[in-house]
C-alpha cells in the first residue's frame, strides 16, 4: 500500500538497503493503484524518491518517475509537482557544490608544503597526461555530478514541455539551466540546452489537440518564450557561442513575428546590442552598425536622463561602427560569381532581423546619425575623422591627417576593434581622391602614401589585392602596372557603366567615364532636335508610325486580355488542384502522424507494462528468497532447539530449506531408531504381564457372553410383536376409507365424463376461429404482394421513361454545344483572317512608305 510504502523504505534506509528502499518507492509510483491515490499521499513518497535518486544518481529512474508523478498530479495539484521539482533540482545543485568543495579540499591536501616547489615526479605526470592534479581532481570528482546535474536539467524539460499548466516552471528550469552553462561555463550543454528548448517549441503545434497545450497566441506565453530566447542569447553571447547566438537571434525574430503586442523597449534594446555584436564577430560592419544605431536609438528612449558621458560613449561608439563600414566589399565578398538569389536572400533574412524594410547603406546610416545630431555629441577628433573621410578632398595628406587619431583609438579598448576596418575605409578614401586627381600615380608613392603606424602598415602586396578587389566588383577602375611599377586610373572605358565608381565622398571632378557619358546624352539630344528641323516630314512619318502602334495595341490589347483572362484561369485551376492535393498530403500526413503517435503509445504502454510485469516477477522473486531465507532460519533455529544441531550464519546462508529438510528427516530417522529400541526393551518386559491377563479374562468373557444372549432375545421378541400390532392397526384403517370412497365413485365418474366432454367442445371451437383468422391472412398476404408487384412495375416503368427523357436531354445539349462550338470556330477562323488582312495592308503601308524613304 502507498500509505505504508514510506515507512518501509525508512525502515530499510535505516538497515543500509538504500537500493531496496528506492526499488519500493519506485514501484509504489509506477503502480497503476497509485492512479487512485491521493497526491497527497503520493508527495511526501516522491520526495524521499527524489533524494534517493539523487544520492545514488539514478538519472533514468527519476525521469519515469517524475513522469508519473506529472500524470498523477498535473489536473489537481501543480503545486505539488513544483515542490517536487525544485527539490530535486536543489538536492543536485547541492550535490555538486559539495563535490566542488570536495575537490579543492584534495588539491589542497596534495599540496604539502606551501614553499617546496613541484617535484619532478609531479612535472613528469603533468607532462605525461597533459593535464593538471586540479584537473584530473575535478574530472573524477566534480564531473559526474556536473553530468548528472546537466541530465536533471534536460530530464525535468522534457517532463515538462508542452504544457500549459506547467508553463512557468518550465520557463523557471530553463532560466535555471542557462545559469548553469553560465556558472560551468559549458558550451556544448548549452548548444544541447538551446537545440532542445528549439525543439520543444517546434512541437508546439503538434501537440495541440492534446489537453493542457500551449497556445502561443496567448501574449503571456508568447512573452514567456521571448524572455526564454533572451536569456539564451545572452548566455550564448556571454560564451561567445556566436552562431548559437544568431540561431537564437532568429528564433526571437520568430516569435516577434508572431506576437500581437509591442515588444518591450528594454527587450529590444538588449536584442539589438546582442545583434550588434554578432555582426561585429562575423566582420559584417554594415548590419553591426544598422544594429548599433537601432539599439543607441531605442536606449535614448528609454535613458532619457542619461548623463553626458554615457551618452558621449554611446555616440562615439555608434559613429566609430558607421564610419567602419566599407566604402567597397573586402575580400571576403561575394564575387561576379556569386549566385544573385542566394545574396538577395542572406540581405534580405539579415534586414528582417534588425526590422528595417530595406536593406542599410552606408550613406544612409550616415544621414540618420547626421539628423539626429550624433555628431554634436562626440569629441572634437571624431568630428575631424568624419570630415576627412565624407567631406574633405586631401589625398595627399589623409593618412597623416588621421593617423594622430588612430593612435588615440587604438589606446582604448572599447574602439580598438574599430581600426582596421578605418583602415581600411581610410585606403579606398585615398585611391578614389586619387583617381579624381591623377591619370598614372607610382606604386610606391601609393605606399607611402598609405603608409600607417603598425600592425597596420600595409605593403604592396595587400595594397595591390585591394585594388584588384576593387576592381573585379565594379567599385575601382585601377590597372595595375608591374613593369614599370604604377598604378593608372582608367579613363578609356567610355561606354562601361560608371555606377559602382561614382562614390559617396569628397569628389573634386566628374570621373572621365561619367563625364564621358554626359557628354555623349547631350551629343544625342542636339542631333535628334537637328533632324527634326531639318526634315518635317520624318516627324510626320513618326507621327504615323505611332498612331498605327496605338492603333494596333489597341487591337491587341483585345485579344491580349482574352489570353491573360484564359491563363489566369488556368492558373487558378492548377492553384486549386495544388491546393487540394497539398490539402490531402497533408491530411494522408495527420493520418499517418496520428498513426504512428498511436503505435508509439502502443508501444511505449507495452514497454511499460513489460517492465512492470518484470519489475513485479523481480520483486515476487525477492520476497520468494527472503521468505525462504526466513524459513530456513526458523527450521534452523527449530532444530537447534528440539535436536541440539547447531548451524552457524555462513552455513545457513549456503543451506537452503531442502537442505535443511533433509537435516531435520536425518535427525527424526535418528530419533526414531533410537524410540524403536527402547520400545523392543518395553515389549518384552509386558509380554509376561499381557499373557497373565488374557488367561484371568477368559472365564468372565463366558459370563458376559451368556448374558448378552439372553439381553437380545428379549429385546428381538418385544420388537416383532409391536411390528405385528402396527400392521393389524393400519389394515383396519384401510377398509374403512376404501368403504367411504365406494360410496362417492358413481358421482365422480359423472362429472369427470361431463367436465371433458366441455373441453373438447372449446377446444374444437377454437381450433375452427383459428383457421379462419389463418385463411382471411393469407388473402391478405397474398392481395399486398400483387400491389407491391404492380407499384414495382409502375415505378420501373417510370424511371425508364425518365432515363429516357434524360438521355434524350444530354443528345439535344450536346448537339446545342457542337453547334456552339462550331460557330466560335468559325467567328474565330473569320476574325484570323481580317486579322491577317489588315496586317498584310500594314506591311503593304510600310513598304511603300520604306520605298518613299529610300526615294
């Protein structure tokens, strides 16, 4: 009984049989009587489960067993399951804190003497194995429980996942679990917690038909899951686990999507300064400053009270990433051979993820910083770097101009990571200022030019694959001379489009490509209005020219609409049949996923009930042995007792109850020899004595037996003469009745003849009513089944005539619609040739107008 299960296992705990104990607590909770007990009952028995679990780190047991008890308690008692969970959870945070403290007590112990240095013996191992004493310490102290504490973690998430009732616990043991991570500083548990977190919530939707299931249109459980997905964020940040932090990323724009309310401000703020730094890691400058801008605005909103300082730092940082964008692609772009589709989709996912409804560019966020005044807000060296790289035009003294500034950047932590990407801005602000002044420059020159304090001192090898960058993206318009060492700008490409080479920067002319270009659309505007007032009659040959167009764009447009309508139809048809197919996969899907859930409850019912079914066989043999361990020491102790046989403990425990029968039958087989003999020695003492009695009791026993001769005859003759006094007695009672009943006889046999006489008169009377109520159904029968058949013939015939009717309706439609049919063809075949014949008179028209022409 669950009510004496506790009891029990305190009992066995007691004598050291903690394994026993939690065999009988487990068996309690997986029993279906358990269904009908109280939770109540069943907390206090779970609890002491929990701690036995933990103790003896049976990770699989508590998972079935919290299973159960979710089952058991989620429809009347959540608070029971939170008691529960906690519980466990603190035993196994407890459990590796005192393993940690375990540890470091061992390594201090190794450390005998605080001054002696490490011996070779030591220096050798730790050589040898590659690792420290602390180390291997924790490894075999700290890391099962770490294990364990992980497998606690998981084990209660999938416990608890999809279920309404159990929602904020679940969301307080993820919250718990990311701590966890964070705290170990484990990496992989914490790609494992998020990848499950991702699939519990993908699930989502296929467990809504189940009770207690999560609705996500509910706003408090949609911002329920947004707070899980910021935490993992941040801890993924805090890890540096970069691509688990844009997978997070993603999921949180997911959920976004989803919900109907407005996020919250701090919320949105922490997102996009985690964005921010993603991009940062994954050098994409463009989306790291979209995202810094984003998140600098949003914290604006809400630290309106924000000291000048503060937002000092924010605005240096904000235009420090802006400025970092480059002016053009670096090396690690995409190339003239990158698939277009795949490009536009990655910038197109990346700006839904900062909620823009286009694609940032540099210029623009550089007008949405300049509009809000960030620059006012920074120091006077920022301001300075922004003019010499967007308004200044100085090539020959931009490196120096800047690099007094660069120095003071690099000093400081917090924008030492924006210095090469500046450098890099800084080069391509050089060779297109360059290209604005100089036809062919030297390379060297360039270089020097070029030239920056180090690590960032570029030499000509780098300085020529950034041109060549450039170049091969459309954003440079350089050849490289290796023979005679320079560099040229093109200015003969007069035909190539000039759109990549036309900057945002200070520019001092037009580029010789552009100026190109403007002068040949103006060359071509003067000479069409040149001919136009040459010749008067090309504007009138235009003139008819583009009425007739019109003219036959309106006639087309006719037949245009025609064939759009026709096709539109047809794709809608084939949009339906897509639909109806999808529609039926996916029902075909829900039938077969339904399906399979049931085989899988089927099958995990039946695995259940198998263990059970061994657990109970397991249980029953255990109590079998413990029943005849009890019994061989209560025969042993028997014995001991009524043969003086004495059976020590180890004996006892290698002797089982045949055995020990079979000592008791030796012993009794004993006994009963030794019984035997001294029977033999009694016997003949009382043979002697036997034999003088018998010889005394013979003349009594004549005596007695004379008497008993006479005592019967006495008794036979009083019988026989009482049976003959009964007998004479009952014959003369028996002639007195017979003379009583002659008397009545004759009047009996009277009304006897007369009584049945009357019943065969009904019963023949009867008889006859029954065979005419027999006849008049059988006419009856008989005239029902001539109406039946004659209605069956009049509604036969009936529907033959309207089958007939039918068919001959079908015929006449079918005629109507061939006749149709054949009308359209005709009206068509018609309308084909008119067609044909006013465009064999246009063709006429333009001849003879060609010929005018050519006269």
């Amino acid at each position: 009984r669950p009510e004496n299960a506790l009891k029990r296992a305190e009992e066995l705990i007691a004598v050291g049989q903690q394994g026993a104990a939690l065999e009988v607590l487990h068996d309690v909770i997986t029993s279906k009587r358990s269904r009908s007990v109280a939770v109540s009952v069943l907390e206090p028995i779970m609890l002491k489960f929990t701690e036995l679990c933990v103790e003896q780190r049976k990770g699989k047991l508590i998972k079935d067993g919290l299973h159960q008890f979710k089952n058991f308690a989620q429809n009347t008692n959540i608070a029971a399951i939170e008691t529960v969970v906690n519980r466990f959870l603190e035993l196994s945070e407890e459990k590796v804190q005192s393993a940690q403290e375990k540890a470091d007590k061992i390594n201090l112990e190794i450390v005998e003497d605080l001054e002696v240095a490490e011996t070779p013996e030591s220096i050798m191992l730790g050589t040898v194995s590659g690792e420290q004493s602390k180390d291997r310490t924790d490894r075999a102290v700290v890391t099962p429980w770490l294990r364990f504490l992980w497998e606690a973690y998981r084990n209660v998430l999938d416990t608890l996942r999809n279920n309404a009732r159990l929602e904020q616990l679940y969301q307080q043991v993820a919250h718990h679990a990311f701590q966890f991570c964070l705290k170990y500083l484990r990496k992989t548990e914490m790609r494992r917690l998020a990848d499950l977190l991702r699939h519990h919530l993908s699930n989502v939707s296929k467990y809504q038909n189940q009770p207690h299931s999560i609705n996500l249109t509910d706003p408090e459980t949609l911002q329920r899951h947004l707070d899980a997905r910021v935490e993992q964020l941040n801890a993924a940040v805090q890890l540096e686990l970069w691509q688990e932090a844009f997978r997070s990323v993603e999921d949180i724009y997911n959920l976004l999507v989803m919900s109907k309310k407005v996020p919250k401000p701090h919320m949105m703020a922490n997102y996009y300064s985690n964005l921010a730094k993603i991009f940062m890691v994954g050098e994409n400058y463009l989306f790291h400053a979209a995202a810094q801008q984003r998140s600098y605005f949003l914290w604006r909103t809400i630290n309106k009270t924000a000291s000048n300082e503060s937002l000092q730092k924010a605005a240096v940082s904000i235009l420090l990433s802006t400025l970092s964008v480059p002016v053009i692609a670096s090396n690690r772009g995409s190339g003239i051979f990158t698939d277009v589709d795949e490009s536009k989709s990655k910038l197109h996912r990346l700006t839904n993820l900062l909620g823009l409804t286009k694609a940032p560019t540099r210029s623009g966020l550089l007008k949405d910083l300049l509009a809000r005044g960030v620059l006012q807000q920074v120091p006077k060296e920022l301001r300075q770097l922004y003019e010499c790289l967007e308004s200044k035009f100085h090539p020959l003294s931009i490196c120096k101009t800047i690099e007094p500034i660069m120095v003071k950047l690099a000093a400081d932590e917090e924008t030492k990571k924006y210095i090469e990407p500046l450098h890099q801005v800084v080069l391509t602000r050089l060779l297109q200022q360059l290209s604005q002044v100089y036809t062919t420059v030297k390379t060297e020159t360039v270089v020097k030019l070029a030239s920056f304090p180090p690590p960032f001192d570029y030499d000509r090898a780098y300085i020529e694959k950034f041109i060549m960058n450039g170049c091969r993206r459309g954003d440079l318009m350089i050849r490289v001379d290796h023979h005679n060492g320079t560099l040229t700008f093109e200015t003969s490409e007069l035909f190539s489009a000039p759109a990549a080479a036309v900057v945002d920067g200070a520019r001092l002319q037009m580029a010789p490509p552009e100026a190109m270009h403007h002068h040949l659309s103006r060359l071509y505007s003067g000479l069409q209005s040149a001919v136009g007032s040459i010749d008067s009659s090309i504007e009138e040959e235009r003139r008819i020219i583009k009425s007739q167009s019109v003219a036959r764009a309106l006639f087309e447009m006719v037949d245009e609409h025609k064939r759009n309508a026709a096709r539109k139809a047809v794709i809608e048809r084939k949009k339906e049949i897509i639909e109806n197919v999808q529609m039926q996969k996916e029902k075909e899907q829900q039938m077969q996923r339904a399906l399979r859930q049931q085989q899988e409850r089927m099958t995990e019912k039946a695995r259940q009930e198998e263990e059970a079914r061994k657990r109970q066989i397991e249980q029953m043999q255990r109590e079998r042995e413990a029943i005849e361990r009890e019994e061989a020491r209560k025969l042993a102790e028997s014995l001991t007792e009524k043969s003086g046989i004495k059976v020590d403990a180890k004996t006892l425990e290698n002797l089982d109850a045949d055995k020990l029968v079979e000592l008791q039958v030796k012993q009794i087989e004993d006994e009963k020899a030794q019984i035997q003999a001294r029977l033999k020695g009694v016997a003949k003492r009382l043979d002697h004595t036997e034999r003088a009695f018998r010889k005394e009791e013979i003349p009594l026993l004549e005596k007695d037996y004379a008497r008993q001769r006479k005592a019967d005859r006495h008794y036979f003759d009083s019988a026989r003469a009482a049976r003959l006094q009964a007998a004479r007695d009952k014959h003369a009672r028996d002639l007195k009745l017979k003379m009583k009943m002659t008397a009545i006889m004759p009047d009996y046999r009277a009304f006897r003849d007369g009584l049945e006489s009357k019943v065969r008169e009904d019963y023949e009377k009867h008889c006859a009513e029954v065979a005419k109520m027999l006849e008049k159904a059988k006419k009856k029968r008989v005239q029902e089944y001539r109406e039946a058949k004659y209605e069956a013939e009049q509604r036969r015939k009936a529907e033959e005539e309207e089958r007939q009717r039918r068919e001959e309706e079908e015929r006449r439609r079918r005629e109507e619609e061939e006749r149709r049919e054949e009308e359209e063809r005709a009206r068509k075949e018609v309308e084909r040739a008119e067609r044909e014949e006013r465009e064999r008179k246009l063709a006429e028209q333009a001849a003879k107008q060609a010929e005018r022409q050519a006269e």
